[in-house]
C-alpha cells in the first residue's frame, strides 16, 4: 500500500471512530499532496509524497518553536500531536549519530573538507536523508563538521 493510500484508509478509521483530531491531520496531509498534485499534473512518486510530508513535519516544528515563545501550551501539544501524527507515515528518522556518520562518509566521498563546500555536501546528502531526518539538524552536524 503506497503512502497515499494509507493516509487515505487512516483518514476514513479516524472519521469512522470519531477520531477528530487525527482525521484532522491527515486531512491536511491528504489536501498538501492533493494540491502537489494539481500543480504537477500528475501523480506524485513516493518519494515526492515523502518530501511533502516532511515539510509539513518541518512547518509544525517550527510553529512549536514560536507557540512556545508565546506562552501557548494548547497549541504546542496540538502540533506535537499533529507532528507525532505525520511522522508514522515517514521513513525511520535517522538518530543524531547516524546522521554524523552519514556527514562523515560523504564528506569523504566527495572530498568536502571545509565550510566552502558545505553546499557540495548539503547536496550530496539530501537524497540521503530527505524525509529521513530534520533539514536544520543535517546542517547543523554538516556545519560542525567542516568547521573542526
């Protein structure tokens, strides 16, 4: 079963159950691919869908940061709700150490050893860890690593 279709049947349990709350989510999920959709004019790969869904992981991560600045706890638990959520439709993220050791090997593979080649590396391991692991992370553990 592809990830669309998932998020499809999951949509219509959470509404068959009364699940509000997730059928709220995958809702959005659902329209985000939807509207990729339209503007492509074509059905969506997998890894697209997998792009998609990561941004929108991205788009709550960072909400919760400014919720969090505003002293909002109900919306800070709604969107780690609602992260929680998108997140079982991506990968396996990748933990801190298997990221480093990704940065690490590339690195090596195409010969990036320091900050001038950090858009090089960036672009070698996005492919790698798209839909895998947070974008500001990579960079953060990519900036480290060229700058020892």
């Amino acid at each position: 079963m592809t990830i669309k279709e998932q998020i499809q049947t999951d949509w219509k349990n959470a509404l068959k159950s009364k699940d509000k709350e997730k059928a709220s989510v995958l809702s959005m999920a659902k329209s985000a691919i939807l509207y990729a959709e339209k503007e492509s004019k074509s059905e969506l790969s997998e890894d697209r869908i997998i792009e998609i869904i990561a941004r929108e992981v991205k788009m709550r991560r960072d909400a919760v940061a400014e919720f969090e600045k505003g002293n909002r706890s109900d919306l800070v638990e709604q969107s780690r709700f609602e992260i929680e959520t998108l997140l079982s439709y991506l990968p396996k993220q990748l933990k801190e150490e298997e990221i480093i050791e990704l940065v690490e090997n590339t690195a090596e593979e195409i010969g990036a050893n320091n900050i001038k080649d950090m858009g090089k590396l960036m672009a070698a391991l996005k492919p790698l860890t798209t839909g895998k692991a947070d974008g500001k992370l990579v960079s953060t553990l990519v900036k480290n690593y060229l700058t020892k």
